[in-house]
C-alpha cells in the first residue's frame, strides 16, 4: 500500500517545524545506523552488522507511513535476530577480528632497493 508520506504525515501531526525536527532526528538516527553498521562489518562481525543493517535498511522506505516503516524495521530487526540464533547453533559463537591486529600490505614496511 502507499500511505501519505512521511513528510505529509509529519506535516499534519507536527505543522512545519515538525517536519524539519522529523526528518533530522530521522537522517541523524540513519547516519549513526550506517556508520555502526559499518563498523561492525569493517570488524568482521557479521551477526552485530544484521542487527543494525536490516532494521536500518527497512527505514529508508519513502512511500509509506511511518507506522509501515516502524513496524518493517521492527521485522528486521527480529529477522536478525532469528538468523544470528541460527548461525550461532550451526557454527558457534563467531570470531571478531580486530581491524588493528590484521596486517596490511605495504604498511609499515619498507623496500631497501641495492
């Protein structure tokens, strides 16, 4: 289905100034989403990466009412979860890999050419 829209929908409930307060509270709730999202795929953790993709991912929607997007994070969310349940079962608790402790080509070493 397609709702009203966000913006039409923070209008009505909150008048102009609501949708400005809306959709910033919103954009800076998805920036710290993506960025933790990151950080934990950047560490090689991928069940806390679910967790926060998923649920981030369903917030993007801009064709519906926020109780759609709410109510899809909220699915993602638990689909998450019944994946890392899963994974967890079948191959045990994941390693997490320290960014800093994995060596990089070319970093720190130098070429002595004779």
């Amino acid at each position: 289905s397609v709702g009203v829209g966000q913006v039409l929908e923070a209008y009505v409930n909150f008048g102009t100034v609501g949708v400005a307060l809306c959709f910033l509270v919103l954009g800076a709730g998805l920036a710290w989403i993506d960025r933790s999202a990151f950080d934990r795929l950047r560490n090689g953790d991928a069940n806390r990466f679910l967790i926060r993709y998923l649920p981030g991912l369903s917030l993007l929607q801009v064709g519906g009412s926020f109780m759609e997007v709410t109510s899809t994070a909220a699915a993602g969310f638990a689909v998450a979860l019944a994946l890392n349940r899963l994974a967890i079962q079948l191959h045990g608790e994941p390693e997490i890999v320290d960014p800093a402790e994995v060596p990089h080509e070319g970093a720190g070493h130098s070429e002595v050419s004779s």
